[in-house]
C-alpha cells in the first residue's frame, strides 16, 4: 500500500473522517558539506525519494492529537496554544514546532488532529527529524495560512532541534527537505542563507546509501561536543587575529600560526572544518563540469577528515567506505550525516548498481554479521501537498 494511504486510512480510522491536507516531507543526502552548517560553510544537499508523511485536519475544540503511526505512540494535549514539552519526547519534534510558532506572535483558532510515518530509516543519518518538523510546520502553514515563508519554517525547525530536542544543528538538513527542486542540488551559503541550483539529473551516475545498521541520537553522542570545539577554536582565533565569528572567517595560514598556542584536538576539529570548506567549493566546480571521477576523489578525502581529524565516523562506516571502493566503477564513497552510524553515500556508474549492492552487503554480513539496507537515492523535491 503506498505510504500516505496508509498515513490517511490511519488518520480516519482514529479520527472518523479524511484529513484536510497530506504532506510529504522528504529526507535528505549531502553530497558534501559534512559539519560545515553550524560553522556558516556551504553545504551541497538534496531531498530524496524517502520521506515522512502527514495527515493533518483541523478540530472543532482546541485539543492537539498527534499519532505516530511508525512508533506506535500517541500524544494528546488539551490546548493548542497552552503546550507544554515534554523531557526527551518524540513529541517534541511536532510540538516544538508549534510552541516556535507561538513565539511568532502567532494562535491557532482550532486545535489539530495528526497522523505521520514515512520510509526514511530512523537513525540512518537522512534526517528523518528534520523530515519531521518542516512537514508539521509546512501542514500548519498551509491550513492556518499563517504566510510564513519557507525560510521561516526551516529557521522554525531548527530552532525546535535546539531548544525541545537538544541538538545544536545547522539549518541545512530542514532547508534541503523544504528547498529541494528535482534532480537538482542545492548549493546553500549557510552564512546568508542564499542558495543556488545546480542541475543533477546524472544520466550514467547514481547515488546509493548503504545503512549500516548502527543506530546513533545525536543529542547523545560527540555532536554538541564537535559544534563546541570548533567555537572554541574561533574564540582562540578572535582573540589574536580579531574579526572572527565563525570558522567561515578563518583561513588556512591563521590556524596554522595558532597550531601551538591551541590544544591538538581543537587544532584537528578546525583544521577539517576548513579543509572540507575548500572541498565544497570544489565539489561544486566538479559537480557543474560533469566530473564525477573528480566529485568521487573529494567525497573519499572528506571520509577521510571525518574519520580522522573530526572523528565522528566509526568502524562499521569506515569498512563500509574502504570495502566499497574494491567494487569496480565505484567513484567515491564517505560516511554521511552528524556521524557514529548510519549510512554510507557511494557515487557509482549506473551499470554497476546490481554487482555493488550484491558485493557491499555480502561484505558487510560477512564483516558485521548484519545485512545492510541498501537505496537508491533519487533526488526529489522538497516538502508539498499531494493530493
């Protein structure tokens, strides 16, 4: 059964009529980018086929009812525009976003029924979260025509990760789910939140994921961690060349003058920061020239930063990226998302598809004793209502 029919036959089944909106919100790859958002880098996402599904319809009364159909949960609040959180919640990925909106000035004059689940594998590094908040933020808008724009609901979403669900991300995750056009990257300046289009409807290259199976919650893992260590850094570097906000500000030849007054591991975290600026930069150039032989070299140099100088990859991902580059007519492979699981990007030829899921998963269940889920990442657009 196609997944929003589902969503919806749930959505009556518990609430005894159709919804008024559905929404897909999709997931997210990166081609590249990883961890330069927060530091006000560039970053190179698209939406993909695997997404989050949304059932919303407004009540009668003023009541919130959300289910979660894939977690089999439900939460129930009595007042739309009188929510409170609740400590380490799935629900705080939809209720955040309303109590965000709420700061806006903004009331709601119905309370909401919900119903959302999708396909995009939880804890897999596509950001299924972010999925999440720009989808209920996007129903809202839609039903409430509360006007807000789609870079006010990705600042919305964003916002909910850091103050209901304890990850200090960047904004590229919910900006590539409600920004994304079809087979197209998106080149996002995350200082100025300006982004381009760069046409990827590869005809002889594909993209596929490989997901490890190990599962990760950023909020308990190094992310917050890493964002600190790099602002440490910054302060260093303000401190004696002045005018630095962010590692956005610094170059090459200032960290290096700073490499012994800083501790080894802030010199590390910074030094990738900065290396993987400049590999955006020429992914980017690669990507509109067609060379993907050249985008496959700079994915591979950014696992490597992320294994070893940002240290957030693990052992499962780094095997899964140096066993996938054994397979004939692989390009580039590199772990993908906040790090410590989930999947593995590949860059690939079209024509080897069959032979590397065949190869990269006996390896795996080999290695690991786990068979990996392997996708096909197919760029999509972002967030819409279907009918």
């Amino acid at each position: 059964m196609e997944i929003s029919r589902k969503i919806e036959d749930s959505y009556v089944s518990l609430f005894g009529k159709n919804s008024d909106i559905i929404i897909k919100a999709p997931g997210r790859i990166n081609i590249i980018g990883e961890h330069t958002d927060y530091n006000n880098g560039f970053v190179m996402p698209s939406a993909i086929d695997k997404a989050i599904y949304f059932s919303i319809g407004k009540r009668a009364d003023s009541k919130v009812c959300i289910s979660a159909i894939d977690l089999n949960c439900y939460f129930e609040a009595e007042d739309i525009n009188d929510l409170t959180n609740k400590p380490n919640d799935w629900s705080n990925h939809l209720v955040g976003v309303i109590l965000e909106i709420r700061k806006l000035g903004l009331a709601f004059e119905n309370g909401i029924n919900v119903c959302f689940g999708g396909d995009i594998p939880n804890g897999a590094g596509l950001s299924s979260s972010a999925a999440v908040e720009a989808g209920i933020g996007f129903g809202l808008n839609e039903i409430f025509e509360l006007n807000l724009s789609l870079l006010q609901l990705a600042k919305i979403a964003q916002a909910t990760e850091h103050n209901y669900v304890g990850v200090k991300c960047g904004i590229m995750d919910m900006y590539a789910s409600l920004f994304s056009r079809k087979n197209h990257v998106i080149r996002l300046d995350c200082e100025s939140l300006e982004h381009d289009y760069i046409p990827a409807d590869f005809k002889e290259h594909t993209f596929i994921l490989v997901n490890s199976a190990v599962k990760h919650n950023l909020a308990d893992t190094q992310y917050n961690v890493r964002r600190n260590q790099c602002q440490t850094g910054v302060e260093s570097l303000n401190k004696k060349f002045g005018n630095i906000r962010t590692l956005r500000d610094v170059n090459l030849e200032q960290l290096e003058q700073l490499k012994t007054d800083i501790d080894p591991i802030t010199y590390k975290r910074c030094k990738y920061i900065l290396d993987e600026k400049e590999r955006v930069m020429l992914a980017s150039k690669a990507l509109d020239n067609h060379d993907f032989k050249k985008l496959g070299e700079i994915m591979n140099l950014t696992h490597e930063g992320l294994s070893t100088m940002y240290e957030v990859s693990c052992s499962e991902l780094d095997f899964l990226a140096t066993e996938a580059l054994k397979i004939d007519n692989v390009l580039g492979s590199r772990m993908m998302g906040g790090g410590f699981g989930g999947c593995t990007l590949n860059l690939i030829k079209k024509e080897a598809e069959v032979d590397f899921k065949e190869k990269i998963s006996l390896a795996y269940q080999l290695k690991f004793g786990i068979k990996p889920e392997i996708y096909t990442a197919n760029l999509s657009e972002g967030v819409h209502k279907i009918s």
